[in-house]
C-alpha cells in the first residue's frame, strides 16, 4: 500500500509503499531536472533486516543538487517505518511531549503480532498485547497536571521518554495565517521573543504532507521543543501568543500541535467519508488517488515552469556579460524613472511579465558608513534578488515574505551607493508593494528612507506564466496525512485560522466549516471539544462606497458558526492591514483566542471573551434600532469624538442603511443606552443595515468598554 509521499527541500518527490506480506518497503524518488528540465528516478528496496538498495535510471541528463542531504532525509524517513519486531512509537509520543490532563490517556504503538508489553509511568505497569496485526494500545487513567515524568515501554525491546508533562493541548490548525512563524513577525515583537522563557509550553510542528489514498497511522517525523527565545522563532506566532496567555493565566503546561499549511482550502482538511456530502469535492478527492494523474500533473507543471524561468534568464539583457546591471558603476541614462513603491506600467492595458530591474544611488551618514544594516523592502511582486554596490545581498522566490536583508560591515559607503532590484513578475502587474517601508535600519534605530524616484529597464519581456496546479490542497488530502495521524492522541481543543482560501465560495463556507468541525469531533471521539476560530481580518483596498465583498459574506459565514455548540471566534477587523494578507499582529488574535478559550474550555463565565454580535433589530419610523449580545459592560465607540459633532451620542463610523430598493448608503449611527441608532435623510423607510460590510472596513470603530470589536454584520438576508 502507498504509504505517502513527500517533497524533500524542492529536490524531488519521495514516494514510499510498504508491502505487509513480505515485510518491504519500496521507494521511488523522482529528482527535479537542472537545466534540461528533466527528471532522474531513483528505486528502492528495503528488506525486513534494513538492507537498502538504489536502483537509478535516467528519464534525461539531469543535474541532482544537494543529492547527500536526499538521501540523508529518505534514510530518516526508512529508519522510523515500522518493518521490524521492535516496538515502535507513533512521532507523537516522545521526549517533551504534553499529555491532556484530566481524560483517560491512550499510549499506543506497533509491535509483533500477539507480543506482551508493559508500560511504566508514574510508579504504575499497564501490560497489553499487540493484536494480530502489531497495533497494541493502553488507556492510562486521567492524569492532574504537572511533570515532568518519565515512561518505559518494555517489550523485546525497551524504550525510555523523558520529560513528558501533563497539560492541556490544542491543535493549532488552518493556513499561513497559523501557519506563520515568530521569525515573521520578530521586528515588532523582539521583546516578546528575547522573554520567551517558557519550558511549560512546548510545540510540535506536523509535517507539511498530503496523502488521497487513504488516513495515515503515523506522521513522517517530528519532536516536541520547549519555548525559549531560540525555538520560538519556528512557533506558530498566533498559537504561541495563544498558549502564552493561557499558561501566564492558568499556569499549567500547554502543548501545541501545529498542523497548518498555508493556501489551503477548508475541504483539504476534510476526512472523504463528510465529504461524501460535497459530490465534487469528494470525486475530485476520488481523482486524485490516481498516483499516475498526479506524475503527469506535477511533471506537466514542472516542464512548463522550468522552460519559463530558463528562458526568461536567457533573455534578461541585465544578467548580460561583460557586465551586468547590477554592478557597482552603471550607466542609466537611457532607463525610465517610476516611483517605488509602486507598480510599473501596463503595456496596452496588460500588464508587462518578466523580469524588470530597478536602481537608486543612495548616502548615507558619516557616522554610518560602514556599518552594518538591514535593507527593508517591503514585499515585492513577485520574486526579487538584490545587490548593494554589486554585493549580492539577498533573494526571495515569492510575493507575500516581507523583504528583510543583512548588509554586512563595510559595504556602505557615505557617498554614491547604489541599490539593485532584480524583479521577476511571473503573473499579474509587478511591483513594490504600497504603504510599506522601503530603507535601511541600523542597529541605532537610524533608518535611511530609499522610497521615491527610482530608474527602470527591461530586461525580458515573458507572456504570463500560467501557474502550477496545487494538488497539496486538494480535497481529503490534508486530513488524512495531517490529521488522521493525531486523532488517537488526546486533546483539550483546536484553534482554527483559516477562510482566506475559501473566499471564492463564501457561502459555501457556512457548511463546508461546521461540517469540518463535526468530522474532526466525530473522528477525535471525545465529544464536542472546545473549536475556536479565528475570524478574517480587514484586507484590501478601503472602498469609498457600501459594496458586496466575499470577505465579509466570508466573515458571515463564520459568524454563523458559533450556532455550533462549543465553539467560539476572536474578531480581527480591526488588525488586519489592507496590503497584506499576512498581517504582523498575531499577538491580538492569540489573546483573543484565548479569551475564547477561557469561556469555552475553561469555564470561565464571567468574562467578557466576546465583542458585539448583532441580536435584533427594530425600525422605528426613519430609524432602526440595534440589540448586541455580548455588549460586556457597554458599548463604545473605538477612538475620540469627532469635533463639532452635533448628533447625539458618540459617533460611529462603517454604517450603511437601505431601504426596499436594496441600495445602501452610508448612514449616520450613535449609540444609545447600548444600543445603536441608524439613519439616513436619504432614506425614509429602511429595511436593513449592514455593518463593517467590506474587504476592509478601514473605520470600523464599535466595541465593547473591555476593548473587543463588533463583528461585521448585515440585517438584510443572504441570497439564497
């Protein structure tokens, strides 16, 4: 059977099948191409006494890179697969694991058919024998929390797990917006890194795999890491902030189970038996265990993009010898100026692909020169590789990470620097990315702004790039490599940041989602376990008018799902930033999170864990009158008081009103005795209001006095 496959630093695709009846394990490894584009495979065998033989034949003359660490990663990858009669242990259950406190704990494995063992934790033997099959399991009694412990397991062979402590732990799960690490966010949060100090709270990272064939037993590898100001850096930043206020508040341990990948769709993280009710997310899902469709795809994908990137630097006059554009000393009289940030021009309304250069010649202080510095460019559309006086200083392959360079000591000089950018837009309109900083900060503080009047040429023009298929998020595929593997392991509950790949179909959302949640609930059997989300933030351009927005039928469809029982949403439209969809404020979500997480998991009634939900309203002649639940201790307005206001109450700002023809328009809006009053001369009879009801509600100001905003919302109902 196809045990999984997965692709090793971009290098190739490992694809690993265990035969049970003669006790093998077979690889292939199909390697990406060098310049020929092609691919080399590699076959393998490993017997039941470990031996392991590779077979190569060659598709084409390609160029393997990094070939060591290859074949370093698929020995790792064959030493962890249960093809002895040892006991062997899922990835999950290691040193530094955290078990769930309070709840009967499951301890299991893998051995020789019918053989005997003993556990030994906490001064107590369990014994159990496998089945037939080698599976063997143990329930220990629940547990209170603390630690750290030790267990053994003996058998034909004994292994020992140190550290082990009794928390609570939450999977953490969704897309790049979970998935996002600490290193991301660390310019705005060194503090919060240099004190993260918290050997309680540790963090296991799921590998980033999928599987169409069938739920997997086990993950590929993996280990539990303690928090300290070197490990964070690889925590997820929304489920560390989340783990921090819980143990800051509860002191007791916390583990976080990180299983997220960025891009994906809610339907990958679905099992296939709930998908049954979603006919063509459950025959694509039936597609792709088709391990040839795949091969044809990814290879078609690969050929297509090779030859693109290959060509496009054939072209590039820039990288030209006898001397490239980027060298220190570089005539530009003749390029174009434009400034940064900023998108370069279309070409007869089309936007102009390939690879654009830009420079700036650039001082800086005496007192600098010569220092070392880090070069700030904000995000870039869509690739970048950049040089300061003819220096390579640093690359990015893709859009979204935020440009951060070292320039090292003695590169600066004060006068006449110059700054290179070599840009690569596969798709779209090219660019730098507005309302971003574009400098050099020094370790003082000291900045040197480069933004402005910049030079621009040509160096190849490509047609568009059509795009790779992404096959790692589609239906099912997630769920069995990356949440199957965890079901056996007990939990206190899931936090959930995901929806931005799911925008596309928003209504579809209000039942793909709770469905998501009652299959994790139903396969997890451990009854209606705490399900947190977190809600989507403002992103996009602000628009000057009430319009229709998949983002916020997005956020309604989330909305709609507290009617799920147990669950809870932290509201982030008002930390979201319009030009990124990976806002840096992950420490307000995690807080959030965990107010949630206080209500629903912890018991805690009497806090406010909530801002404004819309409840009700009521027209009252030219007016309509709106209830809130979760008002705490009253309503707010977020920020002063307008000047001059004449209008009674505070003045509120994102409110839009309608009458029966549908067309809204903004309104006025004040709040009165906790409620809030909305208005419009221009509408003598209203049917409905609609708040905060955009991609990005720049001004949306409701809260309650505990400091939580109001979800977005409409009174007018959706389309059928």
């Amino acid at each position: 059977m196809l045990f999984g496959q997965v692709l090793i630093n971009g290098l190739c695709t490992l694809r690993i099948r265990f035969l049970p009846l003669v006790g093998m394990t077979c690889l292939s490894v199909v390697f990406k191409g060098g310049g020929s584009g092609g691919f080399a495979t590699t076959s393998s065998s490993l017997s039941k006494n470990g031996d392991c033989h590779f077979e190569r034949s060659e598709k084409s003359h390609a160029h393997i890179c990094n070939l060591t660490e290859v074949f370093l990663t698929v020995f790792l990858f064959l030493i962890t697969l249960p093809v002895s009669a040892e006991v062997k242990l899922p990835k999950l259950i290691g040193d530094g694991m955290v078990l769930q406190r309070d709840i009967p704990l499951k301890i299991w494995g893998w051995a020789s058919p019918n053989e005997a063992l003993v556990v030994n934790f906490n001064q107590s033997d369990y014994r159990t024998s496998a089945d037939k099959a080698g599976n063997w399991e143990i329930i220990l009694p629940p547990q209170p929390a603390g630690g750290p412990f030790s267990m053994t397991i003996k058998a034909s062979n004994s292994i020992l797990i140190n550290d082990i402590l009794i928390g609570d732990v939450w999977i953490c799960s969704g897309q790049s917006n979970m998935e996002l690490p600490m290193s991301r966010v660390a310019p705005v949060y060194k503090p919060e890194i240099a004190s993260a100090d918290y050997p309680e709270i540790r963090y296991f990272e799921v590998p980033k795999v999928y599987n169409f064939k069938e739920p997997q037993k086990d993950l590929l590898y993996g280990k539990w890491t303690a928090a300290t100001p070197q490990t964070v850096l690889g925590f997820s930043a929304t489920a560390y902030f989340f783990a921090k206020e819980l143990y800051d508040r509860y002191q007791i341990p916390i583990g976080l189970i990180n299983s997220a990948l960025g891009g994906s769709p809610a339907e990958s993280w679905i099992s296939e038996d709930s998908l049954k009710r979603y006919p063509d997310y459950y025959r694509e899902a039936q597609f792709f265990k088709n391990d040839h469709v795949i091969d044809s795809i990814q290879s078609g994908d690969k050929n297509r993009m090779d030859t693109w990137y290959k060509t496009v630097y054939q072209k590039d006059k820039g990288n030209k010898p006898p001397k490239p554009w980027y060298a220190e000393k570089q005539n530009t009289s003749d390029w174009l100026t434009m400034n940064v940030p900023g998108y370069w021009p279309m070409e007869n309304n089309k936007p102009v692909n390939g690879v654009m250069w830009f420079r700036r010649n650039f001082n800086v202080p005496v007192s600098l020169a010569g220092k070392p510095a880090t070069l700030i460019l904000g995000c870039i559309v869509d690739a970048d590789s950049v040089y300061i006086n003819g220096t390579f200083v640093g690359t990015t392959g893709y859009q979204y990470p935020p440009r951060r360079y070292a320039v090292p000591a003695g590169l600066l000089k004060a006068q006449n620097n110059s700054v290179t950018v070599r840009v690569i837009s596969n798709a779209g309109r090219g660019g730098f990315v507005l309302d971003k900083f574009y400098g050099l900060e020094f370790e003082n503080n000291q900045k040197t702004d480069l933004s402005g009047e910049w030079r621009y040429k040509l160096g190849a023009q490509m047609e568009m790039l059509v795009g790779e298929t992404f096959i790692r998020w589609k239906p099912a595929g997630l769920y069995n490599a990356m949440i199957a593997p965890l079901l056996n392991y007990p939990i206190k509950g899931v936090i959930w940041y995901q929806g931005e790949a799911n925008t596309s179909k928003a209504l579809e959302y209000r039942e793909l989602f709770p469905t998501l949640i009652r299959d994790w609930r139903s396969k997890w059997n451990q009854g209606d376990f705490p399900f947190l989300f977190a809600q989507l933030p403002n992103f996009m351009k602000a628009q000057e008018q009430p319009s229709e927005s998949n983002w916020a039928l997005l956020r309604e469809s989330q909305l709609k799902t507290l009617s799920v029982p147990n669950t809870g949403m932290a509201v982030g439209i008002d930390i979201g930033e319009w030009n990124d969809i990976h806002p840096l404020n992950k420490q307000d979500v995690g807080k959030r999170l965990a107010l949630a997480a206080e209500k629903r998991a912890y018991g805690e009634d009497h806090i406010v864990y909530s801002g404004p939900v819309y409840k009700s309203m009521k027209i009252d002649g030219n007016k309509i009158i709106l209830s809130f639940d979760h008002i705490g201790s009253g309503l707010k307005v977020k920020g002063e008081k307008v000047k001059g206001e004449k209008v009674k109450g505070e003045r509120l700002k994102e409110f839009a009103i309608a009458g029966a023809d549908g067309k809204f328009g903004w309104a006025n809006a004040v709040i009165e005795n906790d409620h809030v009053i909305v208005w419009s001369e221009k509408v003598k009879n209203p049917v409905a209001v609609r708040y905060a009801w955009a991609d990005n509600p720049k001004g949306a100001n409701l809260y309650n006095k505990e400091g939580l905003p109001a979800s977005p919302f409409r009174t007018d109902p959706p389309a059928p």
